[in-house]
C-alpha cells in the first residue's frame, strides 16, 4: 500500500533531494493539513530529520500527530524510553535506524518496530545519512529480521529525484525480508510503481511525487485496486456500516482526493458531500472501505438504531445538560483532571473484581 512520508525539519514539512539538507525542494510549512489529507490513504511515514541529523527535535509535534493519525514515527529515536513513549501515544510503529541493534530491538513488542536500512548504492548510512557503515542491506536485514517485524529500506541515492524504483532489486528485498514485513522508499514516481510495488506485497513509502504532485494522492492510493469496479461499503467514524456499493477505481481515486463524496450517477448517490475521513483496501485488492463523517446520530442505511460509542456519546450529552451547576456529575464533565482520576479509580476497582 501507499505511505506517504512527513519529513520534518523545524516543525515544517519538507522534502530534500538525496537527503541532503542543503538541497531543500519542498517546504510544506506546518504539518496538520498535510497530516489531515494523507490519513485519507492510512498510515503516514512522519520522520524527524532535525532528531536523526542531531540538530534538534520535533518530538512535541510528533506525539501530537500520533494521537491524531495513523502514524509510523522514525528519525533519532535512540533508545528504548524514547521508542516506548511514541508507541505509547499512539504510534502504529516505530522506525528506528542508528539504534536498530539487537539489544535494543529486543526490549520492544517485535511487531510495532522497523528497523531503517538507508542506504547509499547498498552501503547501510547512519547518523540522518551521514556515516556509512560498510554493511549492505541484505548483510543487515539477516542480522535484524528476529528483532524487527519491519524493514524500511531507503535508496538515498534516488531520495527525492524521481528516477523510479528498481523494482527487481525490491523483489530480492522482499525475498530476503522473510517473515517481516517491507516498506521501500526513494524515487517513486508514477502510480504504476506503486501498483507494481504493492503487488509484490510490498509499502511504497512517497514523499516528493506526492508534495510536486507529479502523482496525485487518489490516483496513488487507488491505483492498488485489481480492478475498475471496486464493491465498496461505506461506514461512519464509529466503524458502522452506513451502505455498500458498487464504485469504479476513478469513483475511489476522486473520494481520496478531495476528501468529499462526490456525484456520480447513482453510487452513493444519498451520501453525496459527507467528508471522507479514510479509504481502505482489503487483503486482495479487490473491494474498497471508505470512513466517512457523519454528523448527527442516525444515518445507517440498514438501521437507526444507535449502538455502541455513538450511543455512549448521545447518552453522555444528555446527562451534561441534565446535571444541575455545581453538581459532581457536572464536576467530571468540566474538570477533566477530576475525570480522570475518576475514571481510573473505577478501573482499578474492576481490576480488583
């Protein structure tokens, strides 16, 4: 599947070509937006180069964007606390590349972390790309592949020049990678590189093709569908099933685009304008998931019945504007230290049961 990748230096979004800091070629300034319209495909690659190149730190604006997005978190992270912290805070995983060391790998949960293999033709580089090692990718991936779950493999030398990906170079990756999991990043530039790429069961991790937009985001998250008609369910931000239809792969490409349902003809046709928060792929590439904001309490098309979080929500909204001022129930919803502090002795006395 597609990653497309934040890469951060003094709180702004950029891109350098051949990871060199000198060479600046996009500047996206602050990150939400792009977070915002990224989460659209799933997980994002956020990589904190001021922390991997030790000239300071976007960690405040990392742990932030953790809580809000799917996020894998890489660049500096150096040692056990600091890679416990992010996945804490909601990282899906964490990369790291300098600390990428079996005594280190170890004291973390094996599927959360990627070990960063960048290199320079096949020369593992450390230190934001500074040092080289000696080590080839391969001579690493077989030292690592017990410890880690992941692999991201970085080609520095097409880092931010859309020269295109070697994709039978990715295949042997792949093949060396065992039972861990591959993202491939550096050069990708078309959405048939992507396809190709995911076809091998492979992450395509993109950052320039995207920010210049020489591909455009639908175009590259919908590219990995097997075919033009996608049956598709659509559901709200509580993971309820709102319809199902079924879209054709422009239909798909236009929702993650521009974030918005879109007409076209009769698909979806009663949930045109809702926002689109999320598309997802299933396993086989052959059938489409689209999150969408629904605001109020009821728009299933199979039920109206509100279950579940959304329930909680509507019933919690009531008591709020039922607690008379002053009242300990109108305490938890204004303070939320007291909430919390309630909320955790409920659950140590569920604990104690």
């Amino acid at each position: 599947m597609l990653i497309p990748s934040i890469d951060l230096i003094g709180g702004h979004a950029v891109q350098l070509e051949g990871g060199d800091p000198e060479k600046l070629r996009v500047d996206g300034g602050v990150p939400w937006a792009i977070a915002e319209r990224f989460g659209r495909v799933g997980e994002i690659a956020v990589i904190d180069l001021d922390a991997a190149m030790k000239k300071g730190s976007n960690r405040a604006l990392i742990l932030e964007l953790a809580k809000k997005y799917a996020c894998r978190v890489g660049g500096g992270i150096r040692d056990v606390d600091s890679a416990l912290e992010l996945l804490d805070a909601g990282a899906e995983q964490v990369i790291l590349g300098t600390a990428a060391r079996p005594e280190i790998l170890g004291e973390l949960p094996r599927e959360s972390v990627s070990a960063a293999l960048d290199a320079v033709n096949d020369d593992v580089v450390v230190e934001g790309w500074t040092e080289k090692t000696g080590r080839t990718v391969i001579e690493r991936m077989r030292e690592l592949r017990e410890y880690a779950g992941h692999f991201l493999v970085t080609f520095v030398e097409r880092e931010g020049q859309l020269k295109g990906v070697d994709l039978d170079r990715v295949a042997q990756l792949k093949e060396e990678a065992g039972d861990c999991a591959l993202t491939v990043a550096g050069g990708v530039a078309t959405a048939d590189e992507i396809a190709a790429i995911d076809a091998m069961s492979v992450d395509a991790q993109v950052g320039m093709a995207l920010y210049t937009g020489k591909i455009g985001l639908g175009d590259a998250g919908a590219c990995v569908f097997a075919d033009d008609e996608v049956p598709t369910v659509l559901v709200d931000q509580h993971q309820r099933v709102v319809a199902c239809d079924v879209a054709t792969r422009e239909y798909v490409s236009r929702a993650i685009e521009s974030g918005t349902l879109k007409e076209d003809g009769d698909v979806f046709e009663a949930w045109n304008g809702l926002a689109v928060e999320s598309v997802t792929a299933d396993a086989a590439r052959r059938s489409a998931m689209i999150r969408v904001r629904v605001e109020g309490d009821g728009m299933s098309g199979f039920t109206n019945r509100v279950k579940g979080v959304a329930e909680l929500a509507r019933m919690l909204g009531g008591r709020y504007v039922e607690a008379p001022a002053g009242s300990y129930t109108r305490r938890l919803f204004d303070d939320p230290e007291l909430l919390r502090s309630k909320l955790a002795e409920e659950a140590n006395e569920l604990m104690d049961a």
